[in-house]
C-alpha cells in the first residue's frame, strides 16, 4: 500500500503517517518514502493524542530507539 501510495506521487494524508509511526514502520521499509512525499507532515500532530509522528513512533512498542 505503501509503495502504491508514493508511486502515485500523492499528498499522503497525515493520518497515514501517525498510524505507520504507531506500527513502527521502520524508516528504510517505507516511512522515508512516505515522508519524503511531503515534509510538512512532520509538523502534523495526531488528532486524538496531540503526539507529532517522531514521538507517536517512539512511543510504539516496536520502536528502536538506540538508533
């Protein structure tokens, strides 16, 4: 889906990213693509947490935070 989405070369919707930065997607498994479509993103806090997406996936059980 991932790859569908950039191939598309659409805005990904912020939702997209707060919810692959809940499952932890990895950034080299497809979360650079998704950023790299559009920055601003970053600067997009979740509706129902108020969390950014670099905190929403640091708080993800799957995160490795010793990179």
């Amino acid at each position: 889906m991932i790859h569908e989405l950039v191939s598309k070369q659409v805005l990904v919707p912020s939702h997209v990213i707060h919810v692959a930065s809940a499952c932890g997607l990895q950034w080299n498994h497809g979360m650079s693509k998704l950023i790299e479509q559009d920055y601003s993103v970053l600067e997009s806090k979740d509706e129902a947490t108020g969390l950014l997406p670099f905190m929403t996936f640091a708080s993800s059980s799957s995160a490795d935070l010793n990179t």
